[in-house]
C-alpha cells in the first residue's frame, strides 16, 4: 500500500479534469475522447507515483514498506538556528549547561513548525538537513499529499498542482533541458502530447516541482546546474518549487527560495517513529512498539537513543530491534555498523557516485582518521572545533599515512567530508562537532583500541563519568585472545588502589568475615557488599558523610550488577534500610518516628532472615529484642533526653548484632569517597565484562573473588593482623539506660 491505491480512480478523475483543459485538443479528438485518454494516463501518473517514490527499501531490508505508513512529520528550524554564528567555545558552554547528551550542536528549546505547513505557504522552498536526514522522504511526502488534494472538491491548500519529482543525481550531462525531463514522467504513462502539455502547465503555474538532491549533483556539473535550474525557476515562476540539499553543501544560489533547516526529531517524533514502523499486527497484539520504546529510554541505551534523532539511524535500528526485540548487548556492533552506514552505506543504497574524498584514502583510513580527531578532542576535553584544528589533523594524518605533501587543501578534503558523511558537521561558522556524541565516544574508543591506549586512559579517566561510554565500548573492540583480560586486569588494580586506607581494609574484611559460607544464595561479592551497606547506612555520623560522595547508591549498583538474578531482593533490603537510617537520624524524638524506625527495623530483620546474607546476626534474637523495644517506646511524657537514649539504644542495637564498633567505622570524607570510587570502578568492570566479546572464565572468576576484598598488597599495612578474622556475636546490650 502507498497510500493512493484506494483513491487512484478519484484522484486520477480529478487529475484528468484538471489536465483536459491544459491541452483541450488532441489531433482533432472529442473533448470525451481526450479526457478518457487523460483519464487512463493520470491513473497510470498516480500509481507510479506510488510504486517510485513511496515505497521504501533501504538498508538491507527484505521488503518495501509504505511511505504513508510509516512516515512521520518533520519539523523546521526558525532562522536563527539555521544561521547561527556561535564560537565553539559558546556552543561547548551551551552544551555543557544543558547536560542533555541529545542536544550536542542542537537547539531544542527554539520554536519549531510543521514542515507541512510550512511547505505549504511557500512557493519556493529550499529544505537543508544532515545525511539521512528525511529530505527526499519529505518531498516525496509533499508530492503524495499534493496529489490527495484531487480527490476533495473543497482542498485546503493554497494551490492545487500536479507533483512532478526530479532526482538530481541524474543531471550529469552538460546539456540539461529540464521541460523534457518533465515531459519523458508525463509521456511515459501516456499523457497526450506530453511536451505540449508540460509546456501549457508551467505557462499556467500548474506544477508543483519537486528537485531533490542538489548535493547529489556531480561537483563537476553543480554550477552549472544550479544556473540551469535558477533559470528555468524564473522563467517559470507561477508554480511551486520544493528543493533539497545538504546543510554542508548548499553554498546559496536560488535567490528566491526560502531556506529552511530541518530539525532532528524530537522524543514525540521518536516515539511516533516506532509506533509507526512497528505495526504489523503480530506487532499491536504483542505491544512491540511500546516495549521498543521503553526499551530505548532505558538509561543504558541513552547512546542509542541518541543515533534515534535522525530518521535514517532510526530507521537502522527499528530494523535491528525488529530482527531480535532488543537491542544488541555489544553496543560496540552496533554503532560501527551506524557509522559505516554515514560512511559508505547509505550513499550506495541512493546509488549517489561519490567523488574521492582524496586519492588513497580508503574508507578504514578515513575512519581511522575520524578517530584520531575523535580521541584528540575528548582528550582535551573538546566537543567543538575550528576549521583550522580539523585542518591541522587532516593534513597531518594524510602526510603520516600517505605520505602527501602537506600543501594540500586540507579544507576541501573536510569540505568533502562533511557534505558527504556528515559525521563531522559544521554547527555555527568555523564551529563544528561530530554529529552525534555516540559516533565520537565510538571512534575515541576504536582509537584507542588500535593504540592500546587503555593503562594511560584508565589511569587518567576512569573516575571521570564523561569516559564511561568510551570505556564501556572498549570490551565489543577488544576482540584478541588478551585484550579484554587486560582491559579488566587494569581496571581491578585501578579499583583496588582506592582501598589503600586502613579503615577500609578492615571494612572490607569484615565484609568478608560476616557472610563467608552464608547459606544465602547471592553473589558471594554481593553478599559483601550487603554487609557494606548495612554497616554504613547505620552509622549516623557517617552516613552525614555520605551524602555527597554517592558511597551508599554506588554499594547498590554494583551489588545489582553482580547479581541480577536477586536485584528486587536486594533492593528491597537496601530501601529498607535507607528508610530506617533516615528515621534514627532525624533527631526530633517523636514517638511517630521512634515506632516508624522499630517498625522498619522488625520488617528489615524479617527481609534478612530470608536472605540469609550474614552469619553473624542472630535474626530471631534480634527480633525478639526489637518486640521488647516496641513495648517500651517512649511517650509523650518522656522527657526529650530520654527519648534520645531511646533511640541511641535502637541505633547500638543493630551494631551490636552485626558485631561492629560505632567508632571503628567513622570514615573521613577522603575515606567515604575512595570507598565511593572503588564501588564505581568495581560496576564499571562487571559492566565491562558483560559487553565483551571474548574474555576468559578463568580470569573473571578470579576478578569477581576478589572483589570487595582486601587486596593481598595491602595486608601488611595493617597494625593488626587481620587474616583469619572470625565474626563476632557479643551478648546484647542491656535494655535499661
């Protein structure tokens, strides 16, 4: 289904009425006669319409599918985002206040319109947009929409005019006569005398033409074609004249035409996307659309969702989702196949023959190159360039690698660049930036992987959140018998470097001490973790601490990491512990939050007798003393004093089930906040191993048994020996003051 072949008899009937009295006489034919012969040519008009320009096929697909199905509506930028001047440290600031990985070189907050409403109240249109963009399915839509105008007496636009699409790509020769190229579309499904009548519809502004591609002209042919088309538009200028170019490539030159940017698609337009797209009937009866979607929100696919603003990557991985129902773990995978679509893939799907970037320059070199300037800016920090920086690399690269003389136009070749990938793209005068942040992560980690970069990087970078999806793309590059054993070798001395302090090797032992042979089925790392978290969320003065350095979310993370299979049981205990630390803390002696924190604290001694986490607690003891406590809550008769013994007695309580000192676990802040990267770290690499492509049992296994254990490196700083320490289970304290 196109979208007309329910209205091809009516829209052709209205057609054919519309074109008799364009060319009344046809070799002396009845009026009758002549509007049966453009009957039957208009119906064949709209059905090749159909067939040519809205069924799609792109990227690999098996079969077309309906542009009128699954196109979704474009919107426009305003001027002043079309024509923006910014400096690219103005754009770097703007980005870095927004936080929003989206809107690197975006504007998002400017007013955006219709690109049907907009297109419809021009006469002279210039649409300029990226690669894949949505360009030629915007004009095709505009043709499809132009032609259902036939089929209503009273239609709302301002013209009613037969839609003729022209792809510029096939003006290659010198000699270009735009009136015959029109009449060979009208000739080819029988339109009586067709240059006649092609020539009675420009006369009377009875065409909307539709040129698409101007940047897919030949370089060679492109002025030449611009004054050929820049003529015939004056020359007829009663009709309509929709055109599309590249933002990189349009250099001006149609000096009636308004030039309009098309916008990136905004969540809505993404959404709308994929419920379009996904909609087969298996699809609504399985709600695939809706779990493509929440799928894509996930916070772990925030880099996909990024390559989901551009309706040609959108389109790539509503294919891939539609292949499996998900999106592939290796991320890695999926954003080199993204990028080779910008590099090669896409200009062979439009059959566009491309000039050479530069002779020599291969696509794996060129990629190669996009990754050295990829890691030279976020090792900088730098997001957004100037032309002279791009330049600078350009050349250097080529002189490195092919041996050219660095007298060359370095522009030209980022020029070409541009106007052929837009990968690197130019976002203000002489500011530009990769056109997604993900392609950049991507390329920087490529690079390094090709450099064995990663001691330097992990050393440096590992703490900063910036380098996380860079370091989270490493393991799908690491393809050897050794690199992602490495990559993860070096991340565990990272991480055990942060656990240098001695109150952090006895935690860490004690950990380890308390659920050792647990019969609980976790994690036995998680495990440690737990008790971590629990000794910590109790501990007042601590946990005052904690509240800037993320110690406490970071423990659950990485205790969720390591174990999925039990994430809800986990999290659970963790909420209800926050919950009873923030009663203890409080410090306003009311009875409400006395009885809410023993509430919670008999509901969490519960919660931990199903876990089985730590031998050392006795949870039927414990739960005995908790109903005691209960009995003896104070009232609102006691004093405020007493009511502070009360709950400092709760508070001991708990420590002294687990066995620990209230004194021995007041870390410093430096102390909190290495405790805090080393959690980072440690779900850093289990995130890690979970994205590689090969990595050794052997050598996880060990990594993960060391885990949130005190690193044998360290033992002998310790004044006390700490191996073969035993949990210990004191008597409980006395209920009296």
């Amino acid at each position: 289904m196109t979208g007309l072949e329910l209205l091809v008899e009516p829209v052709a009937e209205g057609i054919a009425s519309f074109a008799v009295d364009l060319l009344p006489k046809v070799g002396g034919k009845a009026i009758s006669d002549v509007k049966n012969l453009f009957f039957n040519a208009s119906r064949k008009y709209v059905d090749t319409y159909g067939k040519r320009h809205c069924q799609l096929k792109v990227l690999g697909m098996r079969e077309p599918v309906d542009l009128a199905q699954i196109y979704t509506g474009v919107k426009f930028l305003g001027e002043e985002d079309v024509l923006g001047f910014e400096s690219p440290q103005a754009l770097e600031q703007q980005y870095r206040q927004t936080r929003f990985r989206s809107c690197i070189g975006r504007r998002n907050d400017g007013e955006k319109r219709s690109g049907i409403d907009v297109a419809n109240e021009k006469q002279y249109l210039m649409v300029l947009g990226g690669p894949g963009a949505g360009k030629s399915t915007f004009l095709r839509k505009l043709g499809l929409e132009a032609l259902s105008t036939f089929h209503y007496e009273h239609h709302t636009y301002n013209y009613r005019q037969i839609p003729v699409l022209l792809e510029l790509k096939r003006f290659e020769s010198d000699q270009i006569d735009i009136h015959q190229l029109i009449a060979e579309e009208f000739g080819n499904c029988g339109f009586p005398a067709p240059l006649d009548f092609v020539q009675n519809a420009l006369k009377q502004g009875k065409l909307l033409i539709l040129l698409d591609g101007l940047d897919e002209v030949p370089t060679a042919n492109r002025e030449n074609v611009i004054c050929t088309l820049q003529d015939f538009v004056d020359r007829y200028d009663q009709n309509r004249f929709v055109a599309s170019c590249r933002t990189a490539a349009y250099h001006g030159g149609f000096t009636r035409f308004s030039d309009v940017g098309m916008a990136d698609f905004d969540d809505e337009q993404i959404k709308q996307f994929i419920y379009n797209w996904v909609s087969s009937p298996q699809d609504l009866e399985r709600a695939t659309s809706q779990k493509c979607w929440e799928i894509l929100q996930e916070g772990k696919n925030a880099a996909a969702k990024e390559l989901a603003h551009t309706p040609l990557l959108l389109t790539f991985l509503c294919l891939v989702y539609d292949r499996s129902q998900r999106f592939p773990a290796n991320r890695s995978g999926l954003y080199q196949k993204a990028l080779r679509i910008l590099l090669e893939e896409w200009a062979a799907e439009k059959r566009i023959n491309r000039d050479e970037i530069y002779d020599g320059l291969s696509i794996e070199l060129e990629e190669s190159l996009l990754s050295e300037i990829a890691y030279a800016g976020f090792e900088a920090d730098q997001l957004f360039f100037s032309r002279r920086e791009l330049t600078s690399q350009i050349k250097d690269f080529l002189a490195s690698n092919l041996n050219v003389p660095k007298t060359l136009d370095g522009e030209a070749i980022l020029q070409a660049i541009e106007v052929q990938q837009g990968i690197l793209v130019e976002r203000a005068e002489d500011a530009y930036s990769f056109s997604h942040l993900t392609l950049q992560e991507y390329l920087t980690a490529q690079c390094l992987a090709d450099n064995n970069h990663w001691d330097k990087v992990i050393s440096t970078h590992v703490l900063d959140r910036r380098w996380r999806e860079v370091l989270l793309l490493a393991p799908g590059l690491l393809t050897g018998k050794q690199g992602a054993n490495h990559f993860l070798a070096v991340l565990e001395r990272r991480a055990q470097h942060c656990l240098q302090s001695i109150k952090l090797q006895r935690l860490t032992q004690w950990a380890d001490a308390v659920t050792t042979e647990s019969p609980g089925c976790f994690n036995p790392a998680a495990k440690r973790i737990s008790a971590i978290y629990l000794a910590l969320a109790l501990n007042r003065e601590l946990s005052r601490e904690l509240a800037n350095t993320h110690t406490l979310d970071r423990a659950r993370a990485l205790a969720l990491a390591l174990d999925p299979a039990h994430a809800r049981a986990i999290n659970v205990n963790f909420a209800r512990t926050l919950n009873l630390n923030h009663e203890l803390t409080r410090g306003q002696g009311l009875d409400l939050d006395i009885t809410r924190a023993i509430a919670r604290g008999i509901t969490l001694t519960k919660r931990f007798a199903r876990l089985n986490i730590l031998v050392s607690v006795n949870c039927l003891d414990l739960l005995k003393l908790l109903q005691k406590l209960k009995l003896l809550i104070p009232t609102q008769a006691t004093s405020p004093y007493q009511k502070q013994i009360f709950q400092t007695k709760l508070l001991k309580l708990w420590f002294n089930a687990l066995g620990i000192e209230p004194d021995d676990w007041q870390l410093s802040p430096a102390d909190a906040q290495s405790l805090a990267d080393y959690f980072y770290i440690c779900e850093l690499m289990v995130r890690c191993k979970q994205l590689a492509v090969r990595v050794s049992p052997g050598i996880w296994a060990g990594i993960e048994s060391r885990m949130v254990m005190l690193p044998k490196q360290y033992d002998l700083l310790s004044e006390t020996p700490l191996q073969g320490l035993k949990p210990h289970v004191p008597p409980p304290l006395p209920l009296q003051a």
